[in-house]
C-alpha cells in the first residue's frame, strides 16, 4: 500500500492517511487544513519571540549550521592528517632507499 500523507505546517505534523477508510479522507483533510488556520491564527497572536519560527526553527538552523561547520572542521582535519601520512611515507622510503636501496611502496 502506498503511504497518503498530507504536509504539515511548521508546528503541525503531517497527517497520515495510510491506513485510513478513503471514505473519512476529506473529512480528515479538511480537519487538517482547519487545525492549520487555527494553529496560523495562534502564532500570529503570539509575541514574536514566541512564535515556533524565533524558537525551533531558529534553533534548528544554528544546529544545522553548526553540523556543516563541524563538518568542514573535521573533513579539513582528515586532509591534513593525509597530508601527514604521505608525507611520513614519502620520507620513510627516501631513507629506506638512501640506506638500504630498497623501496616500499606498500607502507
């Protein structure tokens, strides 16, 4: 079975119609569009601090953004350390074949 769902709105989940009667459905999609008039109607009466965008969504993108930062942090690090490695490598085998004329390509 196909899954039927119908989007929410910032606050209001989305509804899920999955396993619902197609019989109740447009009773149930309009409830759903009257929850969302009403829950549109209390945010514009909250104070703008209060409303879900200056809270969740605000907090959802700091969290987002910090994730992206963290991200770039640790994909920068992991280059670095490559950087490193091949470099350890590349000197290992200038002194292994100064020495020893043998090279070790394998590390």
């Amino acid at each position: 079975m196909q899954p039927i769902i119908i989007e929410g709105y910032k606050g209001c989940m989305p509804l899920d119609l999955t396993h619902v009667e197609p019989k109740y459905h447009k009773i149930m999609i309009d409830q759903h569009n009257e929850d969302i008039r009403e829950y549109k109607k209390y945010q514009d009466n909250l104070p703008s601090r209060l409303r879900y965008e200056n809270t969740n969504e605000r907090i959802t993108k700091a969290l987002n953004l910090e994730q992206q930062i963290q991200t770039q942090i640790n994909n920068a690090k992991r280059l670095d350390q490559i950087e490193k490695d091949n470099r350890y490598l590349e000197e290992r085998n200038l002194y292994l074949e100064k020495k020893c004329g043998v090279v070790d390509n394998k590390g």
